[in-house]
C-alpha cells in the first residue's frame, strides 16, 4: 500500500483526504482493517495526534468504523463517502466543535458551581443584564451570540477564579469561531433554539442567584448540552 507524504505541518483533513481518495479508487476495500496509527504515521510522515483527528473527521464521515481495541476499519457501505455523507470541511468543524463543547463542559459547569459560592450583588446584576438580552423577542442571531459569549465570560467572573476566566475566555472565543456552522448545519440561531438557550442561561443565574452551587453546576451543564446534542443529532459520531 503506498501513500504520499504528508509534511508535519499539514492539517488532518489532508491526511483525511488521501485515505478518501484510496477508498474511492478501491485502494482500500470496505471492511479492510486499517494500518495501526502508529503505522499511519510513519507512513504519512505526520504525528500521531494527526491521525488521530483524521481518523476522528473520517469516522463522523461515516468512511472508516473506529473500534476502540480493535483498529480502524473501512465501512462496509462504500458509497457512504460518494452520497450522503457529510462534507470533509463540515466534519472537521463537528470534531473540533464537539471537543471544545466538552473543554467547555468540564470547566464551566465548575465554574457555574464556584460562581453561586462566590458572586456579589455587582456580578448578578451584570448576569442579569446580559440574559435579559438574550430574551429580547427581537434579538438577531448576530446579537444572541454576542450575548451569549458575554453570559459565559460574567459567569466565569462571578467565580472570582482569574485561571478560570482566562480559560473560559479562551474556549468561548474558540467556540464562537463555529457561529456560521452551528447556524448552517445546527440550526442554533432559530428562535426556537434561541428561545430555549436563552431561558437555560436565565436558570443558570437564577441558582446562582440563590447560591445553590448544585443546580447552577446543572442547568450550566445543561445549557451546554443544547448544543452538543444538536450536533450529535446531525452528526451521529463527532
């Protein structure tokens, strides 16, 4: 079997592409095992973190069956990569979306706990502010999200935890780099959706508000999980 060298640098959906293009040419038949990843590598010339997030994009594809203590194998219905599946650059963004909603959800859900511990009368009015926003029966996709980004960054200040801001900084900046995706692929700037995360961010602050650490760590989780199972819906397997 012989594969063209990648350089370090090259993205994953280029490593991605060349094991689609080898399939398609009957290179690979469906239900072939694939080489171990570490074969992968050395064949393509990449890391192993890259054949991982390649195998992770063609698996959401629905092109290869990842079976953890197994391999990798090659789906069994070929056409899947022809008809059907989703496109390489769609399902780059549902692996990359998917991993920082989980980023998200380990550290925000902490963080809406520690802020029903820690915030004054000063971050639940900010709170406040922002969630009547997101309610506004008028409010624009372009002016839910911004909002939205705004919640999460004053929930991670009413934690008073500075290493906390900055990650959840960090990860809501990246999240918001996907806003044309979820809009497209996900449908999150629908009214309804919007209806439904809106209130969710209202719940959260109102355990905050009451300082129920629990329940805040909960409806935050929630409030997240909108999102996550929206792409799970479109995308079975990110």
């Amino acid at each position: 079997m012989n594969f063209d060298a990648i350089k370090v640098h090259s993205a994953p959906e280029v490593l991605a592409q060349q094991i689609i293009e080898r399939i398609k040419a009957g290179k690979l038949k469906p239900g072939e095992c694939l080489p171990s990843q570490r074969e992968l590598a050395r064949m393509f010339e990449v890391g192993l973190g890259t054949v991982r997030e390649a195998l992770k994009i063609l698996d959401v594809m629905g092109c290869v069956d990842v079976m953890r203590g197994k391999g990798s194998f090659v789906a069994k219905n070929g056409s899947a990569i022809l008809n059907g599946a989703p496109r390489l650059e769609d399902a780059l963004e549902a692996v990359s979306l998917a991993e920082l909603m989980k980023a998200r959800e380990v550290v925000e859900v902490g963080a809406a706990g520690l802020a029903a511990e820690k915030a004054d009368a000063e971050n639940i009015k900010r709170l406040r502010e922002i969630t009547s926003r997101m309610t506004a029966v008028n409010a624009s996709s372009k002016t839910y999200y911004e909002n939205d980004f705004k919640f999460h960054i004053a929930v991670a200040e009413a934690a008073q935890n500075q290493a906390i801001l900055e990650i959840v900084k960090l990860l809501v900046g990246k999240t918001h780099t996907h806003t044309n995706f979820m809009d497209k692929a996900l449908s999150i700037s629908l009214p309804a959706e919007m209806k439904q995360c809106s209130q969710s961010a209202v719940r959260v602050v109102d355990w905050i508000e009451k300082n129920d650490a629990e329940r805040a760590a909960d409806e935050m989780r929630a409030h997240l999980n909108i999102v996550t199972v929206n792409l799970n819906q479109q995308f079975p397997r990110p």
